[in-house]
C-alpha cells in the first residue's frame, strides 16, 4: 500500500486540508517502488521536514517506460484522434481550476513561494497551458506537396511515441505541466521525473489525469534523484524524446547519455545570466519596477533572473537609489501570511550557494547595498541583495546565482552595453528599458537571447520560450514546441 500525506492548512489566506497521494504513479495507478525506498521533501520556511515520498530507481523507470510505450501503441498516439485528446487536456483544465487553492496550498508548502503567486498566477497559467494545447491537438497536421503529374507528396506530424520530462525544483508543478500537456496534445505517452526536492504538486495533479479520461499508462510519474531516475531516463532506450529544465551541467550530461543510447531527441532548458539594459531616456519608475520584479520574483530562482543590470550613467545614480529603496522595501517571510512579498530559498543547500556567491563578490572587492547576509536563524531566507563596483571578471558576473543576488553596473554608451550584456555564455533572456522604440528595438535584436523583453515583462502561453548558446535549445509554449514533439514523414503517392 502506497503512503498518503494529508496537511491542514489554517493560515491567513488559505483554510483547508489536502492530501496527496505520495507513491509512484504508474499504469494509471498509485504503487511503492522496486526498492521501497523514500526522500524526505523539507518546508522551506521552517526547515522542517513535511512528509517523505517514494523514490525510484532504474527499475521503476523500466517498469514506468514499458507501460508507457504498451500505452503509445495499443491506446493513445494514432489510435486518439486530436479532437479527442484534446478534449481530455480540457477536462484536466477544469480539474485543476476546481482544485486550484489545494494545488496553490501544496505547491507553497512544498517550495516556500507566496500563495498569492502560486493561487493567482502559476496553477491558472497551468489551466491555460492545458487548454492552449487541447485547441493545438487537432490542428497540428501536414501539408499536400506538389511534385509532377505521376505522384503527389504529402506530410504527416507523428508522434515520437514514449517522452521523459525531468522538471526543476523552481516551478514545479508549471514546468512539469507544460512538457506534460505539449507532449500529449501531440499524442506521446510520458514518463515524468519531479524534482525530489518539490514532488508534492504534481503528484496531486496525477489523480486528475485519470478522472479526465487518460487510458493507464499515458502519463506516469517517478519520483526519485537525479542520479538514479533522471540517468535511467536518459539512458535508456524506449525513449524517444527528452525534455529537461535544469543546469547546464546536468543538459550536458543529458546530451552525452541520448547520444551514447539511441540519440533521442533532446530539448534543454538551461541556467542564464540575464542582463538588464535601462537607458538614460528610460521611464524611471516603470525601469525600477520591472527589474526589482524580473531579479526578486520567487527570490531570484529563475533561469531568466535578470541579475546582471547595466543603467547609463545619465541615469545610474537616480536608478541605484530608487532601486536600493524598493529591495528594502521587500518584505521577506512566510508566504502563507499574506503581507509578505519574498519568501525562502528552496533548501540549506540552495541557501548555502547563493550565500557563498555573495562571499565570493564581497572577497573580490564587490560593495553590498543592501542584503549580503542570511535572514533568521530559521528557514532558508535570503533578503534582496544588491552589489556595485563589479568588474566583468568576478564570480558573481560570471556565473548564474540562481537566487535575489545583482548587481547594477554603470555603462556611457549603447554599443559598450551591447558588447558587456553579450560576454557571457547563457543567452536565455534580456531586458531593455528604454521610451526611444527604435533604440529599444535596435538593442533587443542585437542581444543575444532566446527573449528579449522591453519596458516590461514577458508571458503569454502562446509565446515560444528557449534560449541559445549554453542557456540550451529547443522551444516550451506556442505554436513551435509542437515541433519539438513531433516527426515529420513524407508520403509519396505514386499514381
């Protein structure tokens, strides 16, 4: 028998019990691993440990694998037609609405995000992740070729058959959601590996996906570490396609596995080191508020945290104090209060990194404006923090933090900014702030970038998400991730 967590909730801004069942799920079913092995999963705020789950090996994921690929071939991929998919992704939207609060409650549990973030922003962009897909399922098709008078030509978009998706411990239960729902609209059964760190959320959401009508075994999910779960995935060789979101250091070793295996096809979603641009013409408050929200947002753990912020030296001064004011502002807590804007870093080991990069900067001559130093003796807290007097060559400039860590960097012309916002080796996302949209523009597209944002922030579930060079490849939402899903087979009809 498989392990049930049940939690209740009576805080400010959420009332209720949940519970979540904390097995594997596989074939349609909740079952205890090969090896009944457990992880712990830790509550962020308090460091205390919420509830243990069950952790696989390579043995689950041959077990999960199998069932999935029966799965691909006797009850999904061709034998589903789109419009039929797709009505099932639209039922597993309406689960998820209905159950929003519990899911927004067991994901801040799990992670130590706000609940207002996760209530009002991550589980309803999962419902319009869900159904932007269903409406792609069955509009996902060819195209008739000409050739000459003796044969015609057509395409067909098929199924890869079995996807691995390995999500990170930052959005857990919105990146697993998006890989999962693209790979089915597409008609791929998939194998899911959770951060063992947050596993909570998407193992909730593992029920729904049997009450919105999936046949057993088209989405499975194993819990388990990296090193096991996550490498027997990539290892192994019923899989088609795998689709990670996590370091660079782990997508290299992911692309080294695919290619020794079976060379499935790969989708990396990796760290970045976004730069910020903000130009002496700029609308200062709007510059001010859009970065403190693109670098402090769920405590810089964002592969697109804009940490590295360049401001024009007509500007620089007003800049730094106004946004030194508002980090300060920031209120740091337990996102279940409700008059809180930050809450903790993930885990001791997360909080222990970012606090050694702040050493680092300090031991390298950087100056601290505000932060620099933990939070508490409790929890993993980690309060806005700001460095000046950088050079290009320091760890912190260099390397993706991964926490509410940046630095402001002065800089007197437009092709000087250019030059240091591209000397790095992430290009995931960038920010310009600017009111001349011919600038705005002209920087944007000179940035090297996956995404550029301008005057603002970005989103949208119809809009494509990836970046270049060593912040990965491949695509997440819109109308391209379909591709990254799909093979294309010509037919040729001789006459």
């Amino acid at each position: 028998m498989t392990a049930t967590y049940t939690h209740t909730f009576d805080t400010p801004v959420y009332k209720g019990t949940v519970s979540v069942n904390t097995g594997l799920f596989i074939n349609g079913k909740f079952v205890e691993p090969v090896l009944k092995q457990s992880i712990e999963t830790v509550n962020p705020v308090t460091g205390e440990v919420i509830a243990k789950v069950s952790a696989g090996t390579s043995e689950d994921v041959d077990i999960a694998v199998a069932a999935a690929k029966k799965a691909f071939k006797s009850s999904w991929g061709l034998k589903v037609p789109g419009h039929q998919r797709g009505r099932m992704l639209g039922k597993l939207a309406d689960l998820i609405e209905e159950h929003k609060d519990e899911l927004a409650a067991l994901e801040s549990l799990d992670t130590g995000k706000l609940f207002l973030h996760t209530s009002k922003f991550e589980v309803p962009t999962a419902v319009q992740v869900s159904r932007y897909f269903a409406g792609w399922a069955d509009k996902n098709y060819g195209q008739t070729i000409e050739t000459d008078e003796s044969k015609f030509a057509y395409t067909r978009h098929e199924p890869i058959g079995v996807v691995a998706a390995i999500a990170p411990w930052n959005y857990p239960l919105l990146t697993s959601f998006i890989k999962v729902v693209t790979a089915l609209a597409t008609g791929n059964t998939v194998v899911v590996k959770p951060s063992e760190v947050t596993p909570l959320s998407i193992l909730k959401v593992a029920e729904y996906f049997n009450a919105a009508g999936f046949p057993p075994g088209v989405v499975n999910i194993v819990n388990g570490y990296g090193q096991t779960v996550g490498q027997a995935l990539a290892d192994h060789r019923d899989i088609g396609k795998l689709t990670f979101t996590g370091s660079t250091l782990v997508g290299r070793k992911i692309m080294e596995s695919a290619a020794k295996t079976n060379l499935k096809r790969v989708t990396l979603e990796l760290g970045g080191k976004s730069p910020t641009l903000v130009f002496d013409d700029a609308d200062l408050q709007r510059a001010v508020t859009g970065t403190v929200l693109n670098i402090f947002h769920n405590s810089g753990q964002m592969c697109t945290a804009g940490s590295r912020i360049y401001v024009q030296e007509g500007i620089y001064d007003r800049f730094v104090e106004a946004f030194a004011a508002a980090a300060r502002g920031i209120k740091v807590g337990n996102g279940f209060d409700g008059n809180c804007d930050q809450g903790p870093l993930v885990s001791e080991i997360q909080m222990k990194r970012v606090l050694g990069y702040v050493e680092s900067g300090k031991a390298e001559g950087a100056k601290v404006l505000t932060g620099g130093s933990r939070q508490g003796d409790k929890g993993f807290f980690v309060p806005p923090t700001i460095f000046v007097n950088t050079t290009p060559d320091m760890k912190i400039v260099r390397e993706e933090i991964f926490g509410p860590v940046c630095m402001i960097i002065k800089f007197k012309t437009e092709e000087e900014a250019i030059e240091h916002a591209n000397d790095t080796e992430y290009g995931l996302s960038c920010q310009v702030f600017s009111q001349d949209i011919s600038r705005a523009l002209r920087v944007a597209h000179a940035l090297e970038a996956g995404q550029a944002l301008i005057n603002g922030i970005g989103g949208g579930v119809g809009v494509p998400f990836g970046g270049i060079k060593q912040s990965g490849f491949g695509k997440e939402l819109g109308q391209h991730a379909l591709e990254a899903f799909t093979t294309v087979k010509a037919v040729h009809v001789n006459l």
